[in-house]
C-alpha cells in the first residue's frame, strides 16, 4: 500500500482527525467498523486530501506503506480492546499502532506491554480540542517508546495547533504517560470550569448582576490575565437566549452536571499517589451533588423550615465583595489548581520512572486544547526558570501572584458562606494556600489520638526518633 497513515474509528473525533491528516497533505486510509461512515466521509471530504477507503480491517493493512502507521480513534475501554484484538494478528513486527481515545493510563500501560511481546509498537496518545481541535490543531500528548516516536511524532506535530511555530505536541514520555498527562488535562479542565462556574453563582447571586452583566464582565475578563479559552466561551453561553422561551440559556438548562469519568480518573490516581489535588477533587464532586437531584430535593425539602438566623442572601451589601475580588480570586484559584495538577504529573512521573518534563505541559497546553490559557505562558516560563521547585506556587511569579490575590479570594471563600453560595472549588483551594503557608498544623493533635487509639506513634519536634506514649498506663513516653 502506498498510504502514509490510517485512522480507525471515524465519529466526530476520528474523522476530524483523518481530516485534518489529509490536509496537510497526508496520504490518509480511513476504517470504521460501520463501513458507511468510512464511505460518507470520502463522499463528503474526498477532494480535501487523499484518502484510501478501507472497508476491512484487512484492507486497512493492505493499504498501508511500512512501518505501518494506525491511529485508532474509537470509543475507550473494551471497544478499543475489539479493535486491538481484530488489528494486530494482521500486523507485521515494527507496525505502529496509536490510540488517540480517552484510555486509562493504566489500559495503555497494560496494552503496549502486550503488544510489545508481539513486536507491534504501541502508543497511547492524549488529544484535546474537542471537534473543532481534531479538525483544525488539537493538543497532542503522546506517550510511546523514542523510536516509535521517531515515525509517529512527525505526523502529530504537523496537525497540531502551533504557537509561533512551536507544535502543541511532543514526546511526553513512555507508554501510558500521554494518557496519564492527557487525564491530569481533563482534571484541571473539570476544576477551570467548576470555578469559572461558581464565580458566575457569585456574580449573579450576591453581586445580584443581571445574566447579561455577568456574560459582559467574561468578555472583558478575556482581556486581561484570565484570557483562555473557557472564558471566552463562557461569555458567549451566558449570552445566549434560548429560542423557545426567550429566556436565559443558561436558565433553561437542567443544573445537573455529567460527567465522563476522566476528572474521577485524576482523582482516584492523585489518591493512589497520595498527591492532593483538592481543586480537581472537589470540581468532581460538585458534579456528583448537581446530578443527585433526588436527595437536592429532599434535603432542600427537609431543610426549609429550618432558619439559621444568619442567612446573608443575595444582598450585595451583605457581603464585602466586588468585581474585581472575583476576578482576582478566579485567576488566584486557577493557579493553585494548575499547581496541584502540574504536582500530580511530577509525582506519577517518579512513581512510573517517566521522566516527564512538566514545562512540556503548559508549553503544548498553550493553544489547541481546552484549558489553553495566557496563563499557562507564564507557567512554562517559571517552570523552566524553577525546574527544582517543590510547587508553582514557590516559584517567584506565582508566589507574589498569589499572595497579592489572597485577599480578594478570602473575600470571595468569606461572601460566599456569608451568603449561602456553594463555591467548594475557590473554598477548597483557599485551604489549601492557608494549609501550605501555616506554621503549625493540628495534624500534631491527630497524630496524639492515633498515638492514644491505636499506637500508632509519632516524632517530636525536639528529638529525633519515633515515640510512643502509653496512654493507657502511667502515660510515660517511649521510644518505639
Ligand atoms: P465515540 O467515543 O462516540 O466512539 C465512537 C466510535 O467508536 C465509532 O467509530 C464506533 O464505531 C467505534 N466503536 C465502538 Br462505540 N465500539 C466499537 C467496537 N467494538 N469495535 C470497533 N469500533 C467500535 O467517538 P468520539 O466522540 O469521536 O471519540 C473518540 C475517542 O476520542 C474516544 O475515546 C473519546 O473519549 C476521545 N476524545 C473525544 C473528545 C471529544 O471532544 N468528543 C475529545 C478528546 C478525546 P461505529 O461507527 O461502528 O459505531
């Protein structure tokens, strides 16, 4: 066969993707197991580059030039297994096969051993940009063996999004890295937008600003640090007026968030490492709650009548906040939670020996994915500058940006309780700040009642050593 490259699984992400290979001049073969689409996206987009329809998996193979080059984009889990199983008995040693898809981490650990018994290179390849990203420059974390690299990397980078030139993809590092990478992505995409969402609450709850006001302050916020592209959207969503009733979009739309499982992913990883990302975690449980509407309903239900005698409401008086307060404490919040993420890739990457450099991160983060921000400019230049820095939030840039932002975000936590406002993400982050920079946490007086229930021990801040003390005896200490 005589095409350069194959993409497998053509819904809306696949082909896009086949799409935009065959565009920058790529010789493309398309597979889809419904034959049909494979046929509608050659119909439709035939003359945009030169495709070569596959029908069957063995025409697939036969169509392409070797090593073979296979991008599969099908839905992840067991569907992605399907493929694997029906493509690589057909594979000769040294062929190349990509999973594009949202795998697990740990799948794509799992799948490039066993195809490394069989001599077929795998990759487990990160995309972010949504349908548009695919078609026109998405962000790429690939994550494969260097060689294999060597004959897949140059395909990515060209239909990647570039900034000044520079691809948004490179080498993340070893098998299930780019997953890995791409689900910590998702992670700080879920908190982004849980904070951007509760800033929104804030504006249009206390600060009591019409939904147009509020759609307004997005836009202009657009202009300042906080450009990304979540903002941008945001203004535009807000804006929007729904056809049918004249109302609000946003008004009309059920407020019970879904979700796909990779903000779970992150969590459930950061817990396995020990790495807290709370920014991430509580972004991924304010889901939970929105979509637990039965027990929303009986708790409100049961709580009614209830008067704590404090309630602020929704008068701006009440509560000390501006406009500038939320816009400070978003981008102050966004940090941390950047931080937190930014301190989960470095820990997996020790754990799985992976060797990533996070300023890869926000470098090909900066344009092409979801969470492309100006911000993360920023953030690849303080981590280069401060490779060694324990968190983002030592490095100068970050530390005096935050701290200069730390009122305005205590302002936000403060009128956000005040008033009733749920905003678990801004409040969960603040804690975290005030944890890090405390001199003393009572996490000594945890460790006195693990000592006391289960002797469990504990050290001094005066001796070195472990000690025990013997509670239930004369309460005399020990060295254990
Ligand atoms: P979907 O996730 O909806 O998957 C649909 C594709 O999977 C179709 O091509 C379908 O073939 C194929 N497929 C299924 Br389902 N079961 C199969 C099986 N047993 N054997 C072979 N093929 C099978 O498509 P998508 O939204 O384009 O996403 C593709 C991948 O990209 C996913 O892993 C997704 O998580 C990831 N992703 C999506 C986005 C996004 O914005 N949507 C962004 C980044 C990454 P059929 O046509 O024959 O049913």
């Amino acid at each position: 066969g005589t095409a350069q490259v194959a993409v497998t699984g053509l819904a809306v992400m696949g082909r896009n993707l086949a799409r935009n290979l065959a565009r920058n001049g790529f010789r493309v073969a398309v597979h889809n197991r419904t034959t049909s689409r494979a046929e509608a996206l050659v119909e439709e987009f035939g003359h945009e580059g030169d495709f070569t329809l596959a029908r069957t998996a063995e025409e697939l193979v036969a169509a392409l030039e070797r090593p073979r080059r296979i991008i599969v984009m099908v839905k992840a889990g067991e569907a992605t297994d399907a493929v694997l199983d029906e493509l690589v008995p057909l594979l000769d040693e040294g062929d190349i096969v990509a999973d594009a898809g949202n795998a697990h981490w740990r799948d794509t650990v799992r799948r490039h051993a066993a195809l490394a018994d069989k001599g077929i290179r795998f990759a487990g390849v990160g995309v972010s940009g949504g349908e548009v990203g695919a078609l026109e420059g998405p962000s790429i974390m690939p994550g494969c063996d260097a060689d294999t690299y060597g004959e897949l990397g140059p395909f990515l980078e060209i239909i990647s999004a570039h900034v000044d030139d520079e691809p948004c993809c490179t080498l993340i590092g070893p098998d299930g890295s780019g997953h890995f990478v791409k689900m910590v992505h998702n992670g700080i995409e879920y908190s982004d937008m849980q904070l951007i969402a509760e800033t929104y609450d804030l504006l249009r709850g206390p600060l009591g600003l019409p939904v147009d006001a509020v759609a307004d302050t997005f836009r202009a916020w657009n202009d300042t640090e906080l450009e990304s592209y979540l903002v941008q959207i945001t203004a535009e969503v807000l804006a929007h007026t729904d056809a049918d009733t004249g109302r609000p979009f946003v008004d009309v739309v059920r407020d019970a968030a879904e979700q796909k499982g990779t903000g779970r992913w992150t969590v459930q990883t950061a817990l396995d490492l020990g790495v807290p990302v709370t920014g991430i975690a509580e972004a991924t449980m304010a889901r939970a709650v929105s979509g637990d509407t039965e027990r929303r309903a009986a708790v409100r239900e049961a709580l009614e009548p209830v008067d704590d005698g404090d309630e602020g409401g929704s008068d701006a008086a009440a509560v000390d906040l501006s406009v500038d307060d939320l816009r400070a404490a978003l981008y102050a919040a966004k940090v941390v939670s950047y931080a937190q993420g930014l301190d989960m890739v470095r820990e997996g990457s020790r754990e799985n020996d992976w060797d990533i450099d996070p300023a890869d991160l926000s470098r090909i983060w900066r344009d092409g994915c979801i969470i492309r921000a100006r911000l993360l400019g920023d953030i690849t230049q303080a981590v280069e500058e401060h490779p060694d820095a324990p968190s983002l939030l030592a490095t100068p840039t970050f530390a005096a940006a935050v701290a200069d932002r730390l009122p305005a975000l205590r302002r936000v936590v403060t009128a956000a309780v005040a008033s009733g406002t749920p905003a678990p993400v801004f409040s969960a982050v603040l804690a975290y700040v005030d944890a890090l920079r405390a001199e003393r946490l009572p996490a000594a007086l945890v460790q006195g009642l693990r000592d006391y229930f289960g002797a469990h021990t504990y050290e001094r801040v005066d001796r070195e050593g472990t000690f025990h003390t013997e509670w239930s005896k004369d309460r005399a200490e020990v060295e254990a």
